[in-house]
C-alpha cells in the first residue's frame, strides 16, 4: 500500500512565487528554463521573482509565507539546489523543484519534470504535502546520507568543480577513489523504537528518507518519506572484489537477503570511525564523522502534482 501522506489544496490568495536557479547546476545553464517558468506564471496572473541568490531567494519566501502570500519556492536546479533551499527555507514554506541538474532524484521521485509548463501546471493545481525529512548535525536532507566509498567521490568531484558537471565527471574521481580507498571501518549505535540503543560495524553505510539514489540503484526499495523512520543498510565487507559482489546483488535486487548486509528502520544513530572518513548528503559533500542523525516527522512541505500523491510516493 502507498504511505499516508497529509496533504491540502493550495490556497487561492497565495499567489506569490519565489524562483531560485543555480547558475552551475547540470550540465547547462538553468537560467532559460527559470525565466520561462517566471514567464508562464506571470500569464496565469500569478506574481514570480527570479533569484539566482539562495539567501535571497529563502528570504523573500519566509517573508511572504509568514505573510501568507506564497504559493511555493520552487528549486531551478538538481538535488543539490533542492537540499540548499530546504535548509534556508523557514519550517513550512512549500517548495517545489523543476529538475535541472544531473540527477534530479528529488524530483523524480514526485513526478516533477525538467518542463517549465508542467511545473506552472502543478503550482497551479497540485498540492501541498508533508513528507519526512532527515537531519544529519543540523542539515537537513530529503533522499540519503552515506558515508564511505561514494561519500569519498563525491568530495572529489567537488573538490575540483570548476562549474557545470555531468555524470562523466564522476568516472575520474570513481577510478581514482578505487585505487587508493582503505574502507575504513565504520561504528553504528542506533535507535529504531524505544528500546536501548543497538549497534553495528560495517564499511558501507546508507541511510534513505525516500528509496533514491544514483544511477537508479535501489538499496533501499521500502523507504517512504512517510513513515517516520529512515531505513538503513549497511555491509559489512570492503575492497574491490566484494564491492563488485555487492554491486551485482544490487543490480539484480538481492542484496538485502546477503548475510553481510544489514537491514533496519531507525530513529536516530550516530556513526564514527577511527579514521576520517567523508560523508554527503543528497548527493553533496557535508563533512567528516562522527556525525548525528535523526528523522523529522511532516518537516518538509512539498507541492507535488495531485497523481503523485498516493503514487510515486512510494516508488521512484
């Protein structure tokens, strides 16, 4: 069954929208597709600005959804666009997304497409949902946490982004990261009810809010964003060979049944390691462990077109 979600219809007097496009997101500029939204909006009577200033942006949107005049801020950009307003937005502000970037998991997920026209529809006549949201020291993330292997190439990509990237920016950094990663050995306490905190050791480490990520891998099928818990999953082994093992299980949907993967619903968790070992959030980097994490029930609203409720609310 699809997970229950709290959703309402969009009031009529909030019609203000606030657009923010990220000048280097995707592999081109995003700014024609913004300007054309802000057009089509304009059309239909609504008033939109254009940012290109995130701080800007997520001010502009706090103050007239305090006023209660805002329709949405809507993310002109990839996952990485969507993460940074979400975290600058006041708890509330609706946010939608028309996908830019490279993967657009987020907006994948609920049915927003790269089609300015399409994204004005949905502010027009979607809905406004309550969904989970992760917090990891603070941040806040919608899709995942990892920490690890893929952490460490997402750090080097950004560690040399210049500007616009695409996917085949990632081939170098994963070639490089494959020669020379240690895997590292990472220490789990976990809470996945009321009981005692439990624990467990692994080299890889994933924790999903909605079951996304890269290359449409599912490691985490079951995760909702609508149930209060984040799902886990965890293996235990390192190195190349059983990486390979652990990539050909993912491909075909059986890892979760491996003995040396660990499956949970969590609450909260923290993870160290005894080495310094990077962690990302929605597809970017966010520091080093130890790190903090725990689910926030309803904290995200998101405006979603009205068949992705009860729908691809459950599946990508």
């Amino acid at each position: 069954m699809p997970p229950v979600v709290s959703y309402l219809a969009l009031p009529p007097e909030a019609s203000r929208v606030v657009i923010m496009y990220n000048p280097v997101a995707g592999p081109k500029s995003a700014q024609p597709h913004a300007e054309r939204l802000a057009r089509l909006l304009t059309e239909s009577g609504y008033q939109a600005e254009l940012y290109s200033n995130p701080d800007d942006a997520a001010a502009q949107a706090n103050i007239w959804h305090a006023a209660g005049r805002l329709r949405a801020l809507v993310g002109v950009g990839g996952d990485g666009t969507a993460a940074d307003l979400l975290n600058r937005a006041a708890e509330g502000v609706p946010l939608s997304f028309l996908a830019a970037g490279n993967s657009n998991l987020l907006a994948r997920y609920f049915r927003l497409s790269e089609d300015p026209t399409w994204i004005a529809r949905t502010l027009a006549d979607g809905l406004a949902v309550r969904v989970d949201a992760g917090e990891a020291d603070g941040r806040l993330f919608a899709i995942m946490f990892s920490c690890g292997f893929d952490a460490e190439v997402v750090r080097r990509v950004h560690q040399h982004r210049r500007g616009h990237i695409s996917l085949l920016s990632y081939v170098q950094p994963i070639l490089e990261t494959i020669g020379d990663y240690e895997f590292p050995e990472l220490h789990v306490s976990l809470e996945e009810g009321e009981g005692p905190p439990t624990s467990l050791a692994v080299r890889w480490l994933f924790v999903f809010n909605l079951p996304c990520y890269g290359g449409g891998f599912r490691l985490a099928p079951q995760a909702t964003g609508a149930d209060g818990y984040l799902d886990l999953c965890g293996l235990r082994r390192g190195h190349v060979v059983p990486s390979l093992w652990y990539l050909m299980n993912v491909i075909c949907g059986r890892h979760q049944s491996l003995r040396d993967c660990t499956v949970r619903r969590v609450r909260r968790l923290r993870i160290t390691a005894d080495a310094a070992v990077p962690y990302q959030l929605d597809g970017d980097p966010a520091g080093c462990l130890p790190v903090d994490i725990r689910i926030l029930p309803g904290r995200l609203t998101l405006v979603v077109p009205r068949e992705a409720v009860g729908k691809s609310l459950s599946r990508v």
